[in-house]
C-alpha cells in the first residue's frame, strides 16, 4: 500500500501551503551576467493589463504565457530570460542575459526587449536597477572596478556571503533612469550569486516603498501640531470652568473627528512603511556584509538614510495615536462634569416639580372645602324648597329649623362622599412602579 494511502485526507490548501517556500526561487547568475530590475506599483484596476502586458511578450518570443491566476513566473525568452512576480502593491520585473560586455550598463539586459514593451507596462515605476555580475579573482583589486563603473561618485559596498564577493553601488538615478549595482563574484555559486542579487533589488524596492511613508508623515505633522495647540487651548478652558461646557465639548468633538480622519488616511502607509522596514533590514541582515576601508556598507548607509526617515514617520504616527487617547480622555473628563451639572438640573426640576405638587395638592384640598359649602349651600336650599312644598301641602313644616337641620348633614354625607372617591381613585392608580 503506498504510504500516502495511511495518511488522513489532505488539507484543501495542503499542497499550496507546502510548496510556498519554494515559490519565487532566485535565478541562478553565473558570471559574467546582466540583469536589469523594474518594481512598478500597479493598482488593482490595472491587474488584467498587467497580465496581458506579459502575455504580448510571451507571443513575441513564441513562449507559453503564464496563467492569469498566478503571482510569479519565469520563461527563458530566446537569450533573455525574464522573471516576473507579483507583491502586494507592486510588480517585480528582472531581466537576465549572460555574455561579457565591456559597457554592461551601456549594453544592458532589458535591451533585448521588444521595442517599448517596457515603456507601456502597467503602473509607474518605482525602481529601476541594471546589475553587472563580472567574476572577479584579486580580492585587493576591487577599489579599480569601483572606479571603473562608478567614476567621481561615492559608493556604498561590502564583502557579501562571506567574503564570497563584494557588492557596490551609489543608489543614484543615472541619466538613463536607473540605479546601478556592482556585485564582484569570488567564490560564489550560481544560485549564491542568484540570491545576492535578488536581495540588493528587494532592498531597493523595500527602501523605496517604505519612503512612501515619508511624504504621508510630513503632511500630518503641521495637523498633528494644529491638534495638540487646539487641545491644549480647549484643556486651559476646562481648567478655568468658566462655563460653557457645551460648546467645549463640541469642540472636542470635532478635534476628535480630525485625529481620527488623519490617523484612518495615513495608518495603512506609515503600518505598509514599518512593515517594509523590517524587509529592508532582514535582507541586509541576509548579506553577511563585512566592512570594506573607506566604504559605507550597505547596512550602515540605511542606518544613517534611512532609519532616520522611518523614525520620522514612526513618530508622527504615535503622536497621531496619543492624540486620539487624549482627546478621548479630556472628551470624557469634559462629558462627566456636563452630566453632573445635568443631574444637579434635573434633580432643581424634581424638586420644584414636588413643590408644585404639594401647592396643587393644597390648592385641591382648598377646593375641595369649598365644594363641600357650595354643595352644603345648594343641598340646604333645596331641603328649604322641599319643607316650603310640604307647608303647602298642608303639612306644617318649620322652613328654618328643616334648612339647619340638614346643613350638618348634608355637609357630614358631602365630605364622606369626597373622602370615598380619592380613595377609590388612589387605589386605581395602584402601586408606583421601580
């Protein structure tokens, strides 16, 4: 029984799982070599244009063209061979071609593209990089390859993998549009001299990505500071009590709407700018670079360019986020004193409505008085009328002894009657609810 057989059923996502880490391995460069490097960031809207960009390209050459739901893909174009992979906001396009030039960065990998092929790919760019691979024997000969490809110019470089060779640049726009990189190949095998150049353009293209956290982070700063200046006014006015909590507390509220408006449009930047940092600063990491005499390397150039921008954009964004902790914090403090003040409010009107209710209460008790003589009075006229009818009749009957006679009792039955509704009314409305 094969033995695949005695295992559980797979996982839906076992295999694409599993075979990730060998995704989007490094093209082995055996020297000399020439590579040139694009990373354009392409949005979503152009992913389509992109993947039919590369399918013209692949028909130029007579090549199968990569499926449309893949996110790297590599095919040797006649001499060219050509990688493509697809991040998260950018594309990634390197070219090889192997042979030994006498101007390399004249006579680049990317000149054996279809005429304006790579003019009209999706996107603009953000990096651009030609590389000379050259194979390199004197290890105290290197300052002559510096001069020769970067003449005049201040170069950033180090032994990489080891000592395995030595890898320069300047990380300047030339006149053509690209940067270039010097890698001086020892000892390196193919696929080490692959790796070493795959990371010097990842550092690139990190580097470049996460710069755009820069301009986001210079943009904030004055509306960062416009906040603090604001709350710190709005905070004094609260200290003072002078009233008006109302209308501070509005205020608040808009400050609050501004911190929170600022931090939702650049958090995702200054978060993606972190985030390519920490690659910049893993794949200097992976060079094992070893200081040169007289040469910045790479790991201290970043550490004197780069990181002082990236600690810019960190710092605006922790003060966007304090701002917001305390603008919540002074809008709490500030909603706590309007709600005591309103209780004190509400708890006047209770009161002056219980006072309102006693003097009712009172003013009913007064009517109700005066309904007992009014109808003591009519019911006494009434018992007059009654004993004046009996006279007539013959009956003889004291008119004033019969109306005072019946004034106590009429008055007596009256107040009873009285008494009995408000009980009976009392006892409807039931017990008060809690």
């Amino acid at each position: 029984m094969p033995l695949a057989q005695q295992l559980p059923p797979d996982h839906p996502q076992r295999l694409e799982l599993s075979n990730e880490i060998h995704a989007r391995p490094p093209e082995a460069l055996a020297a000399p070599e020439r590579a040139t490097y694009v990373a354009v960031m392409v949005g979503r809207e152009h992913r389509e244009r992109e993947h039919a960009h590369l399918v013209t390209l692949c028909q130029h050459f007579g090549v199968a063209p990569p499926d449309t739901e893949v996110n790297h893909f590599r095919a040797q174009l006649g001499e060219l061979r050509v990688k493509w992979e697809r991040h998260a906001e950018f594309s990634g396009y390197a070219f090889f071609i192997g042979g030994h030039s006498d101007q390399p960065f004249q006579a680049p990998a990317s000149s054996l593209l279809p005429q304006g092929w790579l003019a009209e790919v999706p996107g603009t760019t953000m990096v651009a990089v030609h590389t000379f691979v050259a194979q390199f024997a004197e290890a105290s000969a290197w300052s002559l390859a510096v001069e020769r490809y970067f003449p005049g110019r201040g170069v950033v470089g180090a032994e990489i993998g080891g000592g395995a060779g030595y890898a320069f640049t300047d990380f300047q726009i030339n006149e053509d549009g690209y940067e270039r990189f010097l890698i001086l190949d020892r000892s390196m095998t193919p696929r080490q001299a692959g790796r070493m150049s795959k990371r010097l353009f990842e550092i690139e293209a990190y580097r470049v990505m996460a710069l755009l956290a820069l301009p986001v982070a210079r943009a904030q700063a004055p509306r960062a500071t416009e906040v603090e200046q604001a709350l710190g006014a709005l905070t004094e006015q609260i200290a003072q009590h002078g009233g008006g909590d109302e209308a501070l507390l509005a205020s608040l509220t808009s400050l609050a709407a501004k911190v929170e408006n600022a931090i939702d449009a650049s958090q995702y930047r200054f978060s993606a700018g972190r985030a390519y940092y920490d690659l910049v600063r893993s794949r200097i990491v992976e060079l094992r670079e070893h200081p040169l005499a007289g040469i910045q390397t790479i790991d201290e150039f970043m550490a004197r360019r780069l990181a002082p921008a990236m600690a810019t954009c960190a710092s605006v964004s922790q003060r966007l986020t304090e701002l917001s902790k305390q603008v919540a914090q002074v809008s709490s403090l500030l909603s706590t004193r309007v709600e005591i003040v309103r209780e004190k409010q509400n708890q006047a009107l209770l009161a002056s409505m219980d006072r309102r209710a006693q003097l009712q209460l009172r003013l009913q008790e007064t009517v109700e008085g005066l309904s007992i003589a009014a109808i003591t009075y009519y019911g006494a006229g009434l018992v007059g009328y009654l004993a004046n009818g009996v006279s007539a009749a013959g009956v003889h009957v004291n008119h004033e002894i019969a109306v005072a006679l019946a004034i106590p009792v009429i008055a007596v039955l009256v107040a009873l009657a009285l008494r009995r509704v408000r009980r009976r009314v009392g006892s409807k409305q039931g017990p008060v609810q809690r």
